[in-house]
C-alpha cells in the first residue's frame, strides 16, 4: 500500500525551515513510536530557565503536535520548576544551543497511517539518522573532525628531554652490564683454565685416586664456563681414562660428545671418545670398525692410539703392541700408555722385553704399585724363569691398587708360587686353583685369559682350564692363543680330535701349534705326524722349555730309550710343561722300572682321565693287579678318544684276565680304530682265545710295523707272533726291541715264548 505524500514538503538541505511555529522544549518528546521506526530518538532537553511560554511559538500547540506526530505521550511534566529542568537556567549560564529547524520541520509533518498507526516517513527516518549522525546524504558536508589541542611549548621540551635521559640511562646502564658480564666472564675463563691445567696434568699420571677429584674439577669448570671446549675434551679424556683404570660398563658418551660437538671441538680430537664407547660396551667390532673410520684423521692423537690399542687387545690383534708404542711416541707423560705396551708386549710379545721395560718403569715411578706388577708379569710369562723377583711378594700384597688391566697379575702370581711349592708338597696345587678362578673373573682380554688357562692345565683341573678358554674365546674367536688353549683342553680330556679342530687355519709354524700336534701325533701311535710337527717350527721354538718333552717322546716313540735316564725321568714327572709327566711315565714304564712308574704314579692325585688312565691300567697289569687293570682301562675306554694305545691296553688287560671274547667284541664296537696294526692285535686276541690258526690268516696278507715305527706298535707284533707260536718270524722280530732295552713285561713275555731268552733291564 502507498504511503499518502507528507502534507508539508521539507525544505532543501541547510535551508531555514519555512512557516514552522518554534517549538517548546519542554513539550518535545524525542521516543520513537512503538510501531515504524527500530530505533529511540533521545530527549530533547527542557525549555531554558526564564524563557516565556510563547518564546519559541507556544507550548501547548507544540505538544498537541509532537503528540501526533509521533503518537506517544506528553512531555516531561510542565509542573517542574524551570531552573530544575534546564541546564543552562540561571545567572551567566550560557546561552542554550539553537534547535535545529530540519528537526522541527521533520517533527511537524504528519506520519502515514496503517492500521490506525502512524508510521513515519522514510524521509524523516533518514533526517533522523542525519541529524544522530548515522547517516550522510551524497553530496552532504562532512561534520568536522576533532581536533587536538596544542601543549605548551615547555611541556614538549620537558617530555624530549625525559625520552633523551631515560635513552641515555639504557644505552649507559647496558654498556655498562657488558662490560661487567665480559670481565666477570674473562675471570671465570681464567679459573676455568687453571682447573683444567691441573685436572689435564692428574689425567696424565693415570692414578685412580685422582679420577674423583678431576671429576669435581671438570663440574667446577663447567660451571665457570660453560661452553669451554677444553672442558669438553677433558671431561670425555677423563671418562676414558675410568674405562681404562677401573671398567667402562657404565660409562656414557654420547652427552659428552654431542657437548663438544656444539661447543666447536673438533671431530677428530674426540674420535677416540667413539672408540671408547663402543669397546667399553663389549662391542669389540663396533669398535675396530670406529678405528677403521677415524684411523686417517686421528692418527696424530695419542688418546685416539691409546683407545684403538685397547680395542686391537681386545680382539687378540697384535697390532695392539704397535698402537700402544704410538701412543706412548705422541705423548711420554701419558702413563696409562706406557703399562698397557708393557702388559701386552709380556703377553703378547717379547717376555724378556717386557721385563726390562718393567724394570724401566719401577725406576721411574717406584712409589707406584703397577710397576711391581709389571715386573711380576713379565717372569710369569717368561718360560725360562729363574728365581722369583722380590715384586712378587710385593704385588700379592698390594693387588687392591692395581688398575683392571693388571689386577689379574696378583691371583697368577699366587698360582705359580703355589706350583712351584708343588714339586715338595703336591698339596700345594689346591692353593692354585683358587687364585686362578680370581684371577679370570678380572681378566679383561683374551691374552690374560689364555694365560691364566695354561696355568689352569698345569693344575689338571679340566673345569677350571676349559672354563678359561671359554673366557678367552668369548673376547676374541680368532686370538691364536685362546684357540690353542681351547685345544689344550681337549687334550687334557683325550678329546684328540676336538683338539686338531681347534687349531685349523692355524700357521703350523707356531710352537704352540706344534706342542697340539705332536700330543695328538703322540697318543695316537704317529712318528712320522710328530715329526712334521716340529719340522715346521723353528730352531730356536724346538729349544723352548716347553717343547722339551715332546721332544723326547718323539725319540721314545721311535724306539730309543737313551734321550732320558732315570732321573731325567723323575725330575720330568714333576715338570709343569706339556707331556712331560706322561712320556715320563711311558719311559718308566717301557723301560720295565716299575718302581719309578709307581713313584710318578702317586703324582698324579684325583680322579684320572683316559690318558693317565691308561697308564695306571698297565702299571697294574705289569704289578698283576688286574681287578684295578681292568677298571682302569675300561675308564681309559669310555672317557676320551679311543686310540691304538687305549685299545691295545683294553685287549691285553682282558686277554690276562681270561676274558678273550671280550677282546675280540672290542673290534666289532671299534672297527676304525687302528688302521692295519689292528689285524696284528686281534690276531693276538683270536689266539689268546685258541684260535692260531685263524689268527695267522688274519696277518697271513700283512708285514709287521716296521722298525721306523712306533715301539708300542712294535710291541703289539711281538705279542701277536709271540701268542700264535711264530717263533720262525717273531724270534727276529723281538730281538731289536729287547736289544734296545725295553724290557717290560709285554717284551718279556714275547720273548719268553719266541726263544729270545731272558731279558735283563738295565741299570739306571
């Protein structure tokens, strides 16, 4: 619907309102109706205090208008005193503000009705909105912006100069907290530095007392400066050095390094803390890999040599003694370097070369407890040992301040004196034992392992021995000496081919190579592998103090009794190399001197193996007792490698105990043992059983072992021609054997029954 056009037309914009009355203020009413507008339009104030009723065109018509116009009610109560509704009444106020004529005109003009109510006008709506100041027509005057009043001049001044002084107070108070944090930070460097001199100069005298203090010195350092790299490459040095004096198993770091790293370090200088922190961890490869990596950068550090000679040691690499050397050539203060080449040249080099760097070393620091062990080190590794050192007593004593790297030396020593005593007590030996089982749960490399193991053999103690192989094998498979201690082992429990296994790939060139072989040669009746066994070896290794009984066996075993008497025998029985007992025994025994058999027999305490079980099985064969024979060679039998030696023994113990079928079901169970000398010796059982006849075709297609045989393989022959009555062809045979001066029961009988005659023993 249309809204009917306002009755009166409103003037142009700024013009004066035309034939419009003066409104009253006390009749204006500024509510917007309920219905039309969305807005309230505020209060015109009152009338001015003292203004006639008719001074702006009368009240009442003024009120009957607004009234109509906006349909609301009357102004505000006309019953209040002028002065109480008008701001500006009274004396020297100010003049009110003129009404605005767009207003009243606005006012005047009546609104359209819809539905009995006015509703404005959208014009007048707009003027509303302009005059509030909401709305601007296009074209209109924009109202005057606000403006800020000057300050003074002297308050301006006042305000610049506070900014200058509070700028100057800034810049002054900040250069002078520079100054002072670089000088206090110049002074906390000096003190840090002066720490660290000292902590570096403890560091280098390798003493474990130390580690504690140099440990609050590094903290003290870092807390002066924090990001000082000397701090950083001391603090991991120092970490090391605790790997290196007391173990490494907790030790960390990674921190360190990363520390170091971001305060500017140079790579390189902490290559050995990667070393380091893998070989404390038990990763002996992680380590030599790390080696390999920094080997180039770093070969001008000692730390980084002295750390990659541990992880070489480590692994059973040679190449320790050399990293050592180099170490000790960068830096001659570092004293860790210098005990750990001397340890390893002992254990891994030159004994005798160890002892005078030993010697060397306890004259320079002679307040120090590791010399002592050094020189108790290098004459338990030298073979040809004199008289014991007065270190020893001293580092049995002192073992306690003994870095890890020598704390096995005090419990070896005990062992080998408790040994030595040995040879006039035997009781002695149980003092070993002990000491040994100490000494490897401190044993940090395979050589220290192996040799506490050797020592273990020499004890009998299978257990003991083998729990050291397995040390030393588990520090490095590949160490040559554990390998052969391994095999060594195996010897002592007759396990002749777990021993050969142990040392394949290994240069047959190595005395301790060759002591393996010639043993395994030895028990299994071999000249010819026995002597190829020292041929590979050199002159001066066949010499060795060691070597020596093999050796003799060697020529025993070929059939000459002259390489001992005895007294060789008997000052053998007591030797702590290997065989030696053992060939002492078979010349005792080959020779028919049982009472020198049953005098190296009482040595031999405990329970016995196979190889001293089959010895005492013939010392009481040749005795007569033979309940004690048989028990002893059924063990010799059951518990090790069967051999021609353990075989012959077992048949000829049951053939004098009339149990010759017995004898005979022995080469069914063992068909492979012995090659063709076991035809002569079943032939011996099928005779022994009545049989001669059919023993005679079992060697009817044979010739006896030679004379460049071994003499027990000779002996066994003899004994076969002997029980099939062959005197035509044993007669001959048995001669050279008795004429060498074997005249033990077995070449007795033979000759007995071939017509040789009596045999007569010789003189000792």
């Amino acid at each position: 619907m249309a809204l009917p056009p306002p009755s009166v037309p409103p003037p142009p914009m700024g013009a004066p309102a035309k034939n419009l009355p003066p409104p009253a203020h006390d009749d204006l009413v500024f509510t917007t109706p309920t219905r039309g507008l969305g807005f309230d339009v505020p209060r015109q104030p009152p009338p001015l205090d003292g203004a006639p009723d008719g001074a702006f065109g009368g009240g009442a018509p003024m009120a009957s208008a607004s009234t109509a116009a906006f349909g609301g009610a009357s102004g505000p109560d006309s019953s209040l005193p002028l002065a109480a509704a008008n701001p500006f009444a009274g004396p020297g106020r100010p003049a009110p503000p003129p009404i605005n004529p767009l207003l009243l005109e606005a006012l005047a003009r009546p609104s359209p009705q819809v539905g009995g109510a006015a509703i404005p006008e959208a014009r007048d709506v707009l003027d509303a909105l302009q005059i509030a100041g909401v709305y601007e027509p296009d074209g209109a005057v924009a109202p005057q912006a606000f403006t800020w009043a000057k300050p003074e001049r002297a308050r301006r001044l006042f305000s610049a100069l506070t900014l200058i002084a509070l700028a100057v107070v800034l810049v002054g108070g900040g250069v002078g907290t520079y100054f002072y944090v670089t000088d206090k930070r110049a002074k906390q460097h000096v003190e840090a530095e002066a720490l660290l001199a000292q902590v570096d100069k403890d560091l280098s005298t390798s003493d474990a007392k130390l580690l504690e203090p140099a440990e609050r010195s590094i903290s003290k350092a870092f807390e002066l400066d924090s990001r000082s790299p000397h701090a950083a490459l001391t603090w991991l040095r120092e970490r090391a050095l605790v790997g290196l004096l007391k173990g490494g198993a907790d030790l960390a770091f990674e921190d360190g390094s990363q520390r170091a790293k971001v305060v500017g370090v140079e790579e390189k200088r902490i290559a050995f803390a990667y070393v380091a922190s893998f070989l404390f961890q038990g990763d002996t490869a992680g380590a030599a890999a790390t080696v390999a990596k920094w080997d180039k950068a770093a070969e001008d550090d000692a730390w980084f040599q002295l750390l990659a000679g541990a992880t070489f040691e480590r692994a059973g690499d040679p190449r320790a003694l050399e990293r050592y050397g180099a170490a000790v050539k960068l830096d001659p203060e570092l004293i860790v370097a210098q005990v750990l080449v001397t340890r390893a040249m002992a254990v891994d080099g030159d004994p005798r070369r160890a002892g005078e760097l030993a010697k060397e070393f306890r004259l320079r620091y002679p307040a120090r407890a590791e010399g002592s062990a050094l020189v108790a080190l290098a004459w338990t590794r030298d073979p040809l040992r004199g008289d014991e050192p007065p270190e020893i007593k001293e580092v049995t004593e002192k073992g306690d301040l003994l870095p890890v790297s020598l704390r096995a030396v005090p419990y070896a020593a005990r062992a080998v004196l408790a040994l030595r005593a040995a040879s006039q007590d035997p009781r002695a030996v149980d003092e070993a034992k002990p000491a040994l089982q100490k000494g490897l749960d401190v044993a940090d490399t395979p050589g220290i392992a192996a040799w506490l193991g050797s020592i273990a053999l020499v004890t009998g103690d299978e257990n003991l021995a083998r729990k050291a192989a397995l040390a030393a094998v588990s520090f490095s498979a590949v160490y040559p000496p554990a390998r052969v201690l391994a095999a060594r082992v195996a010897l002592l429990g007759a396990r002749l081919d777990e021993a050969l296994k142990a040392t394949e790939d290994l240069p047959p060139s190595s005395a301790d190579v060759a002591i393996v072989t010639a043993a395994v040669a030895y028990e299994k009746l071999d000249v010819e592998g026995m002597t190829r066994a020292f041929d590979a070896v050199p002159d001066e290794s066949k010499k060795l103090p060691f070597a020596a009984p093999l050796t003799r066996g060697r020529t025993l075993l070929a059939g000459d009794l002259g390489a001992l008497t005895g007294d060789k025998a008997t000052a053998m029985g007591g030797d702590d190399s290997p065989w030696a007992a053992l060939v002492a025994m078979d010349w005792a025994l080959d020779a028919g001197d049982l009472e020198l058999a049953k005098k190296l027999a009482e040595q031999w305490r405990g329970e016995p193996r196979s190889m001293h079980a089959v010895r005492l099985a013939r010392l009481a064969r040749y005795e007569g007792r033979l309940e004690d024979a048989d028990k002893l060679s059924l063990v010799a039998l059951e518990t090790g490698t069967v051999t021609m030696r353990v075989l012959a023994e077992r048949v000829f113990t049951l053939v004098a105990l009339k149990r010759d079928a017995d004898a005979l079901a022995l080469f069914k169970a063992y068909p492979n043992v012995g090659g063709p000398l076991a035809k002569w010796l079943r032939a011996y059982a099928t005779a022994a059983h009545g049989k001669v006849d059919e023993a005679r075709a079992i060697v009817s297609q044979e010739d006896p072992p030679p004379a460049a045989a071994a003499m027990p393989a000779r002996i066994i022959a003899a004994s076969a021609y002997a029980m099939m009555r062959d005197a035509r062809h044993g007669n001959e045979y048995v001669r050279p054997i008795a004429q060498a001066g074997f005249a033990n029961p077995d070449v007795a009988f033979a000759a007995e029954k071939l017509g040789a005659g009596r045999l007569v023993r010789r003189a000792k």
